[in-house]
C-alpha cells in the first residue's frame, strides 16, 4: 500500500500483481474505492456530486445512511432496453437501484428497483414473486426453502422492494451450502434403522 498527497488528502494505491485498486477518504467516514485513480480522484476534488444531482439527491433520502453499507446507482440505458421483453409486461427497465446491508446479526439484505411506472412495478412484482415459488421449492433440496422464504416482495408507488431479514443461522446454512458443505447436520435425513420406518 503506498499513498500520496492530493488536494489536502491522501491517495491509497493497493497494488497485488498487474492489478491496482486506489481509495480515498472522503470524509472521516466516507471512503471511496476505485480501480481507476482518475474516478477516485474525480470523486475527493472539487466540483459537482452525486447530491448535486436532482434524481440522485432524491434517491439518497430513500436509503438509511447510518447502516455499514449502503448503494444508490442510476441504470444503464442499454441495460434497461435489454429487460424489456425478458422481464414479461415491462415496459422500460427500472431506472435505478437501491440497496442496503446490514451484517451486523446475521444479514439485514434491502434491494429496491426504480421502475418508470406504477404498472411497470407491478408487473416486476408479479414476475418476481412468481419467480420465488420457483426458487423455494427448488430450494428445498439444499435446505434452503427457509431462506427463501423469508424474502419479501413489496411495491411502493413506482418501487419494488425485496427484503431478506436473515439470522446468523440463515447465513450460516446459506454459506454452507455455497461452500460446498452440504446439508446441514441438523437437516440431514435420518439415518437408516431411525424412526417409525426403522425395521423391527
């Protein structure tokens, strides 16, 4: 890690191999990342930010800033042309997202998509929550049916929210099963000879 002197503050630079990643703190509690040190430096200097912009100042109100992780970011154009016809009944792709983390116990999830229209967020919400059922029974077979369970799906306006309250215990399961673990030992079948199907 070395750093540099600019404008008052000071540029990280982590390097491991050909690759680079650069950060800067943009206040005692801001820091900004970047794999690029023009974006990073663009973003500590002087001159117009995302709270100057109109759209972006009024998304900012829509998240809590106090939580440890927090995102807001407009949609590419090209992106939103390409959900069009994938997603059924949407007439333009969200223009935007939310979201928020909270890891402190377990895994507090909140995304929220900014649809054009009231019709265009119901229409998410019907595919989504259609999607889900999919999702559930398909996780049964890993033990997961109850993560997915405590997912929900609420519109707002011109909002979708989907929100994953998840304890430790979701988190724990959820990460045993990306590891490669398996089941979980408190969700394994029973073994052989147990219960009321044991041979007498």
């Amino acid at each position: 890690v070395t750093g540099k002197p600019i404008n008052g503050r000071t540029l990280y630079e982590v390097k491991d191999g050909a690759r680079a990643m650069y950060f800067a703190y943009g206040r005692a509690d801001t820091v900004v990342l970047g794999n690029t040190e023009a974006y990073v430096l663009e973003a500590i200097n002087p001159g117009q930010k995302a709270t100057d912009h109109p759209e972006l100042s009024a998304w900012l109100k829509q998240v809590d800033q106090r939580l440890p992780l927090w995102a807001v970011g407009r949609v590419d154009e090209r992106v939103r042309k390409g959900l069009v016809g994938v997603l059924p009944g949407l007439k333009s792709g969200p223009t935007a997202f939310l979201g928020t983390l909270d890891p402190t116990d377990g895994a507090k999830v909140m995304l929220a998509a900014i649809m054009a229209s009231n019709e265009d967020a119901s229409s998410l919400e019907s595919f989504t929550i259609t999607q889900k059922k999919v999702m559930a029974m398909a996780a049964q077979r890993m033990s997961l049916a109850k993560v997915v369970n405590k997912v929900s799906i609420q519109t707002s306006g011109s909002v979708v929210y989907f929100r994953a309250p998840l304890d430790m215990a979701d988190v724990n399961q959820l990460l045993s099963v990306l590891d490669g673990g398996g089941v979980a030992k408190q969700d394994a079948p029973p073994s052989a000879g147990s219960g009321s199907a044991a041979p007498q």
